[in-house]
C-alpha cells in the first residue's frame, strides 16, 4: 500500500491565486478574499471622454434647449385655454342642470368691461359700504368672471320668486378671457379648412338682477350680459320662450391688466387694458369656441381641426 503524503503548496504557487494585503491594513477572511484567476494589472485601461467632446456635447444640449423652450411655452398657452374652455363647457352644464333640477331659470351672468359706468354713478353711491366693497373686488373679473343666479328656487313662496346667487364668482385661468367682441360687436368666425361659420353675436343685457349681491336693491344697476337656461334646460332670454339662436362664445389668449392704485394695490373703476396675444387669435385658425345648442342646451366645443 501506498501512502501518500498531503500536497504541499509553495508560497509562490498560493501567491498567484491570492488578492495581496494592503500592508498595515487589518486582513479579511481569506475565503473573502480567494481569487479565481491571475491577478489583474494595476492600471486599467478603459475608455474616457476628452474635454473638447464634453464641450461639444453641452454645446448640442444648449442649441436643443434653445429650440425647444419656445415650444414648451407655447403648449402651456394651449392648455389654459383647453383649461379655458372645458371650465365653461362645465360652468354651462351646471347652469343647465340646477335649472332642470330646481324647475326655474338660471342665469349664467358675466362681467363685461366698465361695468360701473353703465348706468352713472347713482347705482354706485345707492350701495353700502359692503356691497361698494364687493362690486369693487370684480374688478379683476372683466372679461373672465361668471356665476350662478336663480330667478326663484326651492322654497320661495307661490308667485313670489326671489334672486338668489348660488355660487361664488369664478374666474377663467390667467391668461385666457371671453373675447371682447363677445360682449360688444357682431362678427363671424369662418373655418379657414372646412368652411364651417361661426355667428358670434353679442350677449345678452339685463339691468333687472340685483348686483353685486343678492341684497342690492338698487333698479339702475349696471347692465350684465348673461345667458339663461328655463326648467327643461333650454336656452332662453325672457323666461319664456326658447331663444332663437344658438350661443357660441369665443376663447382668447392674452391678458387683461386691471386698473389699480399704485400705493395700495386696490382695484379702481378705471378702463382695463386688453389685449389678445397674438392679436386676433380668437378669430383667426387657432380659434376655440364653446357652442351651446339653443333646443338642448348642451355645449361642445368647437376648434380648428386640422386635415
């Protein structure tokens, strides 16, 4: 029988399949430390990038960023007016079903330009001081601002219908109006590819809705364009009879920069300025109009669809 001695390694020989020490370093376990191959060369060599491709590199980021800043703009405009309209598409169906569902007519009321000059200044003076106050914070609503009214609702006494305003003042997104031809001239917007015509006739006034509260009992207050929907939720003017037409009501984009007192930053009745970016875009191929159908009362919006 043979016996055979354990096999000895050299020193060498475990060397070369082992990770070396760092010296002064405290050792690992050295079965964390097994290697499975030679070792590798100090140096490694991989590849880099030069400083004059790192420059190159930023320079294309800032040619990209420079042409594509004016387009992110530019789709934030589109939103607020997307924002714009699907706020009165659903300002419309609201007015629409509270007066289905209170069986009387709802005005949906806006707030025109000057609306403080339209009657002089004995409407103004016959307020209180509150409602002097409240009239003066719709300033910055000209052009942008809507509510809810009720000419009689739930609980009001046989014959006797009273006004009631049944939501706060809102206000379309900064940036966006109702167009100011809506509120003051008569024009047609024409689809530049398919032809379709847009009738785009002024709002309707009344002077007959106590305002700006319910408790103004003033009967020469300011003349408000409004539109108006009877209990089975059709579009009307008198509270009677079916109006005649449909409404279309168009979307600007642009600004409207509110007269204020230059030490307080209070709002004065002083003329707003208007003005639509880039001009005429509420009538030319970019155009967004909310269409109420007179017979329904139903609003779609109508825009440029591009073929």
């Amino acid at each position: 029988m043979e016996i055979h001695e354990p096999r000895v390694e050299s020193r060498e020989s475990r060397a070369k399949y082992w990770l070396p020490e760092t010296s002064g370093s405290r050792p690992s376990t050295p079965g964390l430390r097994r290697s499975f191959g030679p070792r590798p060369s100090s140096f490694d060599s991989r590849p880099a990038f030069t400083l004059i491709e790192l420059l190159v590199v930023i320079a294309i980021l800032g040619i990209m960023a420079a042409l594509t800043v004016p387009v992110l703009k530019n789709f934030a405009k589109s939103d607020a007016t997307l924002g714009a309209s699907r706020q009165l598409l659903d300002g419309v169906a609201r007015a629409r079903q509270m007066a289905i569902s209170q069986h009387t007519t709802v005005y949906m009321v806006f707030v025109p330009t000057n609306f403080w000059a339209a009657s002089g200044s004995s409407w103004f003076n016959a307020l209180t001081l509150a409602q002097k106050t409240a009239a003066t914070n719709l300033c910055d609503k000209q052009l942008t601002g809507f509510t809810f009214i009720a000419h009689g609702a739930m609980g009001d006494q046989p014959g006797q219908h009273s006004w009631h305003y049944l939501d706060p003042w809102q206000t379309l997104p900064d940036g966006t109006f109702i167009a100011f031809q809506k509120f003051y001239t008569t024009n047609t917007i024409t689809d530049q590819v398919s032809g379709a015509a847009y009738p785009i006739s002024t709002f309707n006034y009344t002077n007959d809705i106590p305002f700006p509260t319910v408790t103004s009992t003033s009967t020469n207050g300011p003349y408000l364009p409004y539109i108006a929907f009877n209990y089975m939720g059709q579009l009307t003017f008198d509270e009677q009879n079916i109006a005649p037409r449909d409404e279309y009501i168009p979307i600007a984009k642009g600004s409207v920069i509110y007269a204020a007192d230059a030490g307080t930053k209070r709002y004065q009745f002083n003329p707003a300025d208007v003005a639509e970016i880039p001009p005429g875009n509420s009538t030319n191929s970019s155009y967004n109009i909310v269409h109420i159908d007179r017979l329904t009362g139903r609003a779609v919006l109508e825009y440029q669809k591009l073929q």
